[in-house]
C-alpha cells in the first residue's frame, strides 16, 4: 500500500483532490496494511451471495492465469483450490475486530442493485461527505445513457 500511495500522489501531482475512489475487490483481506497506510480510507463491502461471489472469483481467475499462462483453464480444477482458499480468507476477514470499524461500510448488494442512489446516499452519509445528485446519471437525467445489469454497464436501447 506504501506504493500504491506514491503512485497515486505521483498521479495526482498536477490535479490534487481530497479524496481517491479505488475499487479492488480484496481489500478486506488486508485491512491492517490498509489503515496503516491511509488511516482515514472508508472500505464499502457489498455482501453478496457467496455462492455468486465463487462463481465469479472463479471466472476473473480463470481468465487471468489463462492469459498469463496462454492455455485455457479448467474451471474444475481451479474451483477445488479456490474455495478453500475463499473460506480461509472470509473466515480470517469475519474474525478481524477492523469488520467494526466505523472506515468499514456495510452494504446490502441486493440493496445497492435495488436502488443504487439511496444506497450511494448512505455511503456518503456513513463517510461524513456530501452527496451530489451529478455523481449519479438518474440524479441528472441521463439514466436513459446507460443501465446497470448484472455488473454490466451497456447501452441501453432507445
């Protein structure tokens, strides 16, 4: 994370802000390292089916060692590592006293895909920031640019 931090004020050295969105889905698997590093970071975690969350995990794996390793993966054989390695890691992410922390937002992904600006709005509310209508497209008008399906962003067909 020191490096990640360089890097980014690196980035932000003719364009300063007073905060940086980041997505990274494993953050909560280094929640120490993390807040040493940017002791004031919020970390939303959406809590989704796991069952859903495997498939997935295992699917970005899948694709990733197959480029790296230029063959095709077997979903099969990956899936027998990954699962426990995914049980380990949310057993370890459930019994850290940081899952309390006032920086960790909880979050409803059934809640965030039902309405994603109230949803938004509680965010910002838990990070003490104000919420402004143009950081979302149905706030402004625009949700006839673009819709959220399944992870997806798509044009919509008008």
């Amino acid at each position: 994370y020191r490096f990640e931090k360089m890097l980014l004020q690196n980035l932000q050295w003719k364009r300063p802000t007073d905060h940086w969105v980041l997505k990274y889905p494993s953050h909560h698997f280094f929640l120490p390292q993390l807040f040493e590093v940017f002791p004031d970071a919020t970390v939303i975690w959406p809590h989704r089916d796991p069952v859903t969350v495997c498939a997935s995990a295992g699917e970005v794996g899948c694709i990733m060692m197959g480029g790296v390793a230029g063959v095709e993966m077997d979903r099969r054989e990956a899936a027998k590592d990954l699962l426990p390695a995914l049980a380990m890691g949310l057993e370890y992410v459930i019994e850290s006293p940081l899952m309390d922390s006032p920086n960790v937002v909880h979050v409803r992904y059934t809640d965030l895909i039902r309405d994603e600006v109230a949803t938004a709005k509680m965010i910002y509310e838990r990070m003490g920031r104000e919420y402004s209508p143009e950081y979302w497209p149905q706030e402004v008008g625009l949700d006839r640019l673009i819709k959220i399906e399944k992870n997806f962003y798509t044009k919509t067909d008008t």
